[in-house]
C-alpha cells in the first residue's frame, strides 16, 4: 500500500467538498504518511469474508469469569 | 476524617456525608475555596458554579436530614469534562463552535452519577473537541499540571486531571479515545479507567470516533473509579452499542489480593526507548507487586506499531466525517492544530478505513492469544513524564510533533483494540513529576484491573501524594 501523494490529496479534498490547497495537501500527505506505512503489512492481506462485526465476536467471547 | 475534608477519597466522603460527619455543605465550601485557591494557576475549570453547588448542597443536607438519601453519592459534589450533556447547560467541548451550545438531555453516564445524589460544581476544561492529546486549548488557553504548571496535563481530559490531582473535585469524568484519560492520569498522579468499547453507554457524550470513544473516570484511586464504573457501566436504549453483558461488583473486586495472579510485561515495544525515570519506575512497580504476590511474566506481543496505525486511520476518519459539516461552514472557528488534524481523515480512502476497520477483530484475537495465561498487562502509559507546555505547544515549537508522536505511542493501540486500561500513579521523577503506569485487561474485565490497582495502592501511597499552592 502507498501513502497518497499531495496531488491525490488534493483531489480526494475536493471530492469530499471540503477542497485543501496545495500546501494544506502536501501538509496532510506529511502527516498521515506513516499511518500508512505502518498499515501497509495488513492492507490487501485480508481474508475475503471478514466483516468488522468480528471484533465484536472476539470481544465478547474472551470475557472472563 | 481528613483536616480538610476535600482532600478525601471519594468513597470517604461519600461514606462521611451520608453518616452526617461531615455535611454536602462543607464538602462543597472546601472544593469551592481549593477552586478559588488553585483555578488562576491551573485553568482547570472551563465553568465555576459555587452558589449553584451550594444551594444543591443545602437541599441535599436538607433531604438526608429527613432521612431521604438518592443514593451512594449523595451530597457529593463533582465537576467533569465540558463534553457531557447536562440538559439546560452550556456544553463547549472546549470549542468556539458549540461555546454556546445549550443541551437538551443529559448523558446517560451522568445521569446515572446524577441519580446516585452527586451535585455539579462546574464543569471543567477540555481540548477542543478532544482532539489533541498535551491540554492546549487555544480558545480557553491550556490546562496547567499542578505538581509543575510549567507542564502539560496531557489530553484531552486535561481540566479532569489537573483538578483532580489539586484535589479540586473528588472524581471526574473523562473520555478516552486515543489516550486522553490515561495520559491525564500519568502526567497528573491521578487513578485513570479506560473502559473497555461498549462497557459505558456514550449517550449524550461528544463523539470524536464513534469506534474508538469510551467513557470512564479519573479519581484518587482505583476503589474512587470502581464506586464510580459500577452506577455508570451497563445497558442503555439510549445507546445500542453499550453492552448487554452483567456488571460486575466492581467495589468488591477491589478487595482481592495478588496472590496467585499472573501480570505480563512485554518484551518489546512497550519498554522500548523509555525516559530512565520511566523504566525505574517500572522496575520498582514490578518488583511491588512480585512482593504482594504477583508474579511477573514476560509477554511477546504481535507488531504493536501496525495497531498505532489502524488506530490512526479510524480516528482520523471518523472525526473528519463527523467534523465535516463544520469544516465547511465554519473552518475559521476551529483552532489551527485541530483543524489540520481533522483535515487528515479527508485523505483516507473508505477501502483503507475499512480494512482497518475489518482487521480489528483478527488483531484482539492475536493479542489476547500472546498475552493467554495472564491476568493483565503491565506497560507505560508514555515513555516520558510530562513535557512542558512550550515544548509541546505545536504553534510554537519545532520539536512539538516528535513530543506529541512519542506520548500517544503506548495508548493508541489498546483503543484500536477496544480494551480496559487503568493508568495508576506509581512513582515520581527527581523533580517531582508523577509517573503511571497502565495496567491493560481483557475486554469486559475491569475488576481485574481494579483489583491490581486497588491492592498495589494499599501497598503504595504515591495516589494519596497531593501537590502544595504555590
């Protein structure tokens, strides 16, 4: 997985209706670029038929007595 | 009974008040002359209302005079984070945007403290919105830490920290979403409890992610935050994801010794690149409970930095969804750092939200499996005591970044995980700066880390430990 560039950013804030300039995206881009880096060794390893509602599974299955 | 009686636990005065040692009167005069000592330096309380509280107080003396008592709070005052609706008051959340929000129904959480006789004092300060994790503000200044008030509070319960540590008010209410109960509680030397997703119902407290929130409060001690989870936790209508599952006897739990429990401390990651006061305090905390019967075990975690990660793109998602609205309407109204970090949820794509959203339930499976076999974690809340507030002011500091990245590091992943955390005072620094520690359970188990917390604070007295006025 590969952060979003500046000029990705860009254009996802204009999507979102809420538009940045340049500067703004190259600041975004600076600052959730390690968030990415660090969810890169789990992005697209996911098996095909897990759904969030697992964690509430887990959760509640591992309660102690 | 203490010489003054708002330096009592909050299970102590509750007990005082409804044996008529003491009256909610003079409870309620004594936190008011600590407010009026403590608030110029401390900028703790976001709203100060003292002839409220004490006509409260009056009409709750009145009650119990005639034998009626609401409950196990009664007569109790209390002040908590400006970010739970109380109908027909103002509710900040440390904003300008809602600096005149007035609400029309009180949260379930305090409600329920309502409902056991507790009395408001106020409210207190907040980051804006609970989006920052050292206590600036920059609409209502920054929260000052009363052992140094050159240093932060840490966020965002910053105004819940800092007064309960002065011994401002008995107990307040927080919320923790990335950290902000538990690097309160380190940095103040107060009793923190980040409750487990689900356990306490959100109804009617400001949503920062609706994945990650969690309701809990900060105390002098770990009995103060079992009185308080046991009238709060349980199912609500008004809130579908606040769990069905029984309450516990949370006071109970907390008269359970360590004998015979298992504690884990990680190899890695957690220990990794600690302040030096920060490790000692850990040895030291360590070696307090092997002494009162614990036995310490080491646990190899999986790869916590990528639960950082996952935790980051959910906050940062959900808080620009919910922001949204604002950001177009009114961005002028925001301060600068919390608008920059809304803006960061705008460039995750909903693919990667979701994955990270999906990877949840695997991730608390791998956890849980490393850390089988033990009764609780034991880890730093942060790998540093508190820095100061100019270091960390990122309006004016270069080096801000790097400070804020380092103190969310160690609480961050036990949100993406949705567990129960209690961060308890367990030390200080050679200049007189609290350290806690976390100690980290399974999900639904907060007994279990109220009854660690509570045993190694009868063995230790660093929660009892009260900053001087200047």
């Amino acid at each position: 997985m590969t952060k979003p560039s500046p000029k990705e950013i860009k254009a996802m804030t204009d999507v979102a209706g809420v538009p940045a300039t340049p500067e703004v995206a190259e600041r975004i881009a600076n600052s959730i670029g390690p968030a990415f880096e660090g969810f890169a060794p789990v992005a697209g390893t996911l098996p095909f038929d897990l759904e969030p509602a697992s964690f509430l599974l887990v959760q509640t299955a591992k309660v102690s007595t | 009974m203490s010489a003054e009686p708002a330096l009592m636990s909050l299970v102590a005065v509750a007990k005082a008040i409804a044996t008529r040692e003491v009256s909610s009167r003079e409870v309620t005069r004594a936190c008011l002359h600590r407010i009026a000592e403590w608030q110029p330096r401390l900028n703790a309380f976001m709203a100060i209302e003292a002839e409220a509280a004490l006509a409260a107080a009056d009409a709750a003396d009145t009650a119990l005079a005639g034998g009626n008592s609401r409950g196990p709070l009664h007569g109790v005052p209390l002040a908590h984070k400006d970010m739970y609706y109380d109908a027909g008051h103002v509710v900040t959340c440390g904003s300008l945007i809602r600096r005149d929000f007035v609400a029309t129904t009180t949260s379930t959480a305090l409600q329920r403290l309502k409902d056991a006789g507790t009395i408001r004092l106020g409210s207190l300060q907040m980051v804006e919105f609970a989006y920052g994790p050292t206590g600036h503000n920059v609409h209502y200044g920054a929260v000052r830490n009363p052992w140094n008030v050159d240093h932060i509070t840490g966020g965002s319960s910053s105004g819940s920290g800092s007064a309960v540590a002065a011994r401002l008010t008995f107990a307040a209410l927080g919320s923790d979403t990335g950290g902000s109960i538990r690097m309160p509680a380190h940095f103040c030397g107060v009793t923190g409890l980040k409750t487990t997703v689900g356990r306490v119902s959100r109804a009617g407290a400001m949503p920062l992610s609706q994945s990650l929130d969690t309701v809990g409060p900060l105390a002098q001690s770990a009995e103060d935050c079992a009185l308080l989870l046991g009238l709060m936790a349980g199912a609500d209508p008004e809130d579908p994801t606040a769990s069905t599952l029984p309450v516990p006897d949370y006071m109970a739990a907390t008269r359970g010794s360590l004998k015979g429990l298992k504690i884990g401390v990680p190899t890695a990651f957690y220990v990794d690149d600690l302040d030096s006061e920060v490790a000692r305090v850990l040895d030291e905390t360590m070696a307090t409970l092997k002494k009162e019967g614990a036995e310490i075990v080491k646990v190899e975690l999986p790869d916590q930095r990528q639960l950082t990660a996952a935790c980051q793109l959910v906050l940062a998602t959900e808080a620009a969804a919910l922001h949204k609205r604002w950001m177009i309407e009114r961005p002028q109204d925001y301060g600068a750092q919390v608008l920059m970090r809304l803006q960061n949820g705008l460039a995750i794509p909903a693919v990667t939200y979701l994955e990270a959203m999906r990877w949840r339930g695997p991730a608390l499976a791998a956890f849980l499996a490393a850390v089988a076999g033990t009764d609780a974690m034991l880890v730093p809340v942060a790998p540093i005591p508190a820095a100061t507030i100019a270091e960390s002011d990122v309006g004016n500091s270069l080096n801000a970044e790097a400070v804020i990245q380092r103190i969310t590091r160690f609480t961050r992943p036990i949100n993406y995980l949705g567990l129960p955390a209690l961060s308890i005072p367990c030390g200080f620094t050679k200049n007189g700066l609290p350290v806690g520690l976390q100690l980290v359970g399974r999900s639904f188990d907060e007994a279990m880390l109220l009854r660690i917390g509570a045993a190694f604070q009868r063995a230790t007295d660093y929660h009892q430990r009260v900053p001087k006025a200047a």
